[in-house]
C-alpha cells in the first residue's frame, strides 16, 4: 500500500486541509514529506524539492527558523496550556494590539476559520441583523455553514444556516450597492480580503467601508494571507484602511497554529465579561487557543520580522521572480499562454490552452514539470528563505518547464500530461 493508499484509508480526503489532497496536484506530486528545512521539503527516502507552497502560505520565514522553534520550545517547557492565562498569552495579545492599528483587543484560535466566523457572529450580535455579504472573488473564509453554504457544496448543511449569506464582486461597488439596497436595515457585515490577485482600484476598500457604515453594518477585512506579506501591520495599513474587524492567520507565527480576531474596543467588548448586566455574546471558547508554543512563535515572528526587513525581502523577490517568468516565457513566444501575475508579494501564474482560455490541464502540466525539475509550484508563495540560490534553480526550471509546455500546445496537452488534471475544491462532485 503506498502513501497515498494508507493516508486515505485511515483520513478522510487523505489529509486535512482539502487542497492538501491528490486532486490538487499532478501525478507525480511527492505524496509525502517528512521534514522541512528552509525553502526545502524532503520525502521520507530523502528526495528534496524547493517549494513554493509554504505550507498553504503559513511559512513565511522558511520551514524550522531556529530562532522560532527555539521560542515555542521555550514555551512548551513552561508547561504549554496552562489552567488560567499565560504570560506569554498577554504578551502576544499586547503585541498584536501594539502592532494592529484597528486592534484594541484581540481574541486568538488555532485556525482561520474559527476567528472569520467569530467575526461574522459579532456582526451579527452588535447590529441584531442576519444577512452577511461577503465577496465571490475570495475562495475561502471558512469551513462554517455560514461560508460552505455559499459554495456548490451544500450537502449535509441546512439551507437555513446559509440562506443569509449573500455575495458581490471585487472592485465592483454596484454590485455591493444592489445588496444592500436589496437587504435594507438588515445586513449585518461585509467580510472580503484587502486584495488577492490585484490591487484595489479606484478607493475601492474606502467606498466598501463607507457604504458599510453609511447603512450601519461592520466592514470586516480577512487578512489571512495578507497579514504579514503586505505589511507587517497588515494590507490594511498598506492600502490605508482602517476596519471594524479584522482576521489573521497563515504566517503570523511561521507555521504554528495562531489565528486571530482583531478589532475596535466598540465591537470586541461583546464577547468580554465585565460588562454586568450586558446579554452575553459566547464569541469563541477553544482550549488551545492560547496554547503556549504557538503564541511564543508569534512574537518572536513579530520580532523577526522587524530584525531583517522580511516584508521588504518578499516584495523584491516577488518583483523579480514575476519579471523573470514573464521574459522567459516571451523569450519562448508563449506569453499568450503562460503568464506571472497578480501582486508581487503574493504572485500566482495562469497558465493557458490553445484557444487563449485559463486551463488547468495546462496548470497541472507546468506544475507536472516543475516537479520533475525538483521544484514544487502549486501556487506561489515566497518566504525570507527563498534567496538568489532558490531563485536561479526556479528560472532554470521554468525555462524547461515551459519548453515541454510549447510542446503540448503544438501536438496536444494529453501527450505530455501523466494522469489527469488538477481540479477545483470547490465543486459539486467528485
């Protein structure tokens, strides 16, 4: 029984996280890795492939940073989950309010999930409305019904749990504008990214805001992938846009589990306990939500982070990974075809079939020979540990990459692609 066989016999889905799944990558993925170390993954009989997934983003300083693992050992041996609140829980709160500038006070969880949902019960509690608009260009807030239902998957979630979550479009403020003139006095809030594949245009964060307020709902900003790559305060503070509420994850702590809700003293002290006499608000109640290890690797991230310049190094590497993709994929005569886009901390690529349209035939085939060139490229996130090395090895491999690429354009993807496609994980059927 190989790894694949085994996982998927005892987890359903094979792991945890469905876009660690099989059908998100080629045949030839390794199915397995033992260790990380670096920019580098390594199979268990020791294969190492430079990897651009980063864990599903979380690590951004590069896998086992010693001075981070060394943080959250400390923390561990100080007895890890503790019967009342740790001093390093007060510490990190303090620093995340200290580094936030919309957060007085913060809430911390083990994953993104959990937090966005409390963020969209505490709209829902300050304001006494139902609906929640959040936005259809962002994949993923939360495995909750809430966001599920809102999807193609709506099996096994009552259609009551969902029916008041509601969509518009990412810079596209008529279609906010129609919601909430369709649901009058009664949207509870707005959740989106900052930005995902491009840049807000036109002010459009501030227009989401002010019509949010003009019609009494909170303007909630996801910053799970944001957070700590935009800027280290958050996309909020890069694009000068101060929330309600606001979400963090991924990256915050380099891969150990730390979520956070953040926000305005005005909405957060409805979950608190002080006020007497106040209906109480259950906002969330996890027992390892403030476990030790992972609140000490957040600050000593936070720390990292303003120590060696890390935002500055994921933005240079970016802009010139981006640059350098492009010219060899004009070089090669197929920039109709293959493309680096999107935001230069946080870039993605497209990838085309014959007919000019997305494929992910063709995704899956870069992505197929990218493997075979020991780099791992599902998607595209750069950590301080990617440096000239790594990028001259990934160029290397693009180039080669893309030469197999011409070649399925000319005589047919099915040619050159082992196994079958890539696919979406939100779709109806298996």
């Amino acid at each position: 029984m190989n790894y694949s066989e085994r996982l998927n016999n005892v987890i359903p889905g094979g792991c945890h996280t469905y876009s660690r799944g099989d059908d998100q990558y080629p045949e030839n993925a390794p199915q397995i890795f033992e260790r990380g170390e670096g920019a580098y993954l390594y199979t268990p009989d020791g294969k190492e492939f430079l990897d651009y997934g980063m864990a599903l983003r979380a690590i951004t300083l590069g896998y086992a940073e010693k001075t981070v693992a060394n943080a959250a050992i400390e923390q561990i041996w100080k007895g890890n989950n503790l019967t009342r609140a740790s001093v390093i829980e007060l510490e990190a709160a303090e620093a995340m309010v200290d580094l936030i500038p919309s957060a007085d006070m913060v809430k911390f969880a083990k994953n993104g999930s959990t937090v966005t949902s409390a963020a969209v019960k505490m709209a829902r509690a300050y304001t006494g409305r139902k609906y929640i608009i959040r936005c259809l260009d962002h994949p993923f807030f939360s495995y909750d019904d809430w966001f599920i239902g809102d999807t193609v998957l709506t099996r096994g979630i009552p259609k009551e749990n969902y029916e008041h979550t509601v969509h518009f479009r990412y810079n596209d403020i008529q279609s906010l504008e129609t919601l909430f003139a369709q649901h009058p006095n009664e949207v509870a809030g707005v959740i989106l990214e900052p930005a995902a594949g491009e840049h807000p245009k036109d002010n459009f964060l501030e227009k989401v805001k002010d019509l949010c307020h003009k019609n009494g709902a909170l303007f909630i900003l996801d910053e799970m992938i944001t957070g700590f790559r935009w800027h280290l305060q958050g996309a909020q503070t890069y694009y000068g846009v101060e929330p309600d509420l606001c979400t963090f994850g991924k990256g915050m702590a380099n891969g150990f589990s730390v979520a956070a809700l953040c926000g305005k003293r005005e909405f957060m002290r409805i979950g608190g306990i002080k006020e007497l006499g106040a209906e109480r608000v259950f906002l969330t109640s996890t027992t390892h939500g403030a476990e030790m290890c992972g609140l000490g690797a957040l600050v000593e991230t936070i720390k990292f982070y303003k120590d060696h310049k890390v935002i500055d190094h994921l933005w240079n590497y970016g802009k010139k990974l981006v640059s350098e993709m492009n010219a060899i994929a004009k070089e090669l005569q197929i920039s109709d075809y293959f493309a680096a886009t999107g935001v230069e901390c946080s870039p993605n690529y497209v990838t085309k079939d014959t007919n000019k349209e997305v494929s992910l035939a063709f995704r899956t085939l870069f992505s197929q020979e990218m493997i075979k060139n020991g780099v791992l490229m599902p998607w595209i996130a750069i950590s301080y540990a990617h440096t000239d090395k790594e990028l001259n090895k990934t160029l290397e491999a693009v180039r080669k990459s893309l030469q197999v690429y011409i070649k399925a354009l000319n005589e047919g993807v099915d040619k050159y692609l082992v196994g079958t496609p890539i696919k979406p994980v939100f779709r109806k059927y298996n």
